[in-house]
C-alpha cells in the first residue's frame, strides 16, 4: 500500500503545512505536515525552519512508516 496523492493532499489540507516550528494543542514541537520528533527525524526544534519541499519529504518518511505497518499487517 502506498499513499496516493489525492490521500496526501487530503492529508496535508487536514493538517496544514506549516514551515516553522509550532506547538501544537497538545504542546508538542510540530512542524511541516504535522510531524513531531517522536515520528522520527528531523528532530524539531524551537525556530525551526523547513522549506515546502522539506515538508514534502519529511511527510514521505512519516508516511512511509505507516505504509511498512499496513503492508506487513495486510500481507
């Protein structure tokens, strides 16, 4: 299984892209399409900055990881 386009675009409508760091409700460091340093690298920090491409790729690794648990589970 892998995330269509139109499921990351919904995603990131859902989520916002955000290219500076931000803390979210739950006051977590967040940043680009809600990713959070528990998700993995980057590590997000206070000032943090990304470009939309970085926010694209960062979104890629997350989902990748989602994607690897729905295979496995699946097959």
């Amino acid at each position: 299984m892998r995330t269509s386009p139109s499921g990351r675009a919904a995603i990131a409508a859902r989520e916002g892209v955000v290219l500076t760091a931000y803390k979210d409700s739950a006051g977590i460091l967040t940043i680009g399409v809600g990713h959070t340093s528990a998700a993995g690298p980057p590590k997000v920090t206070s000032g943090m900055r990304i470009t939309a491409k970085e926010a694209d790729e960062i979104l890629s690794r997350d989902l990748a990881a989602v994607e690897a648990d729905v295979n496995r589970i699946v097959s």
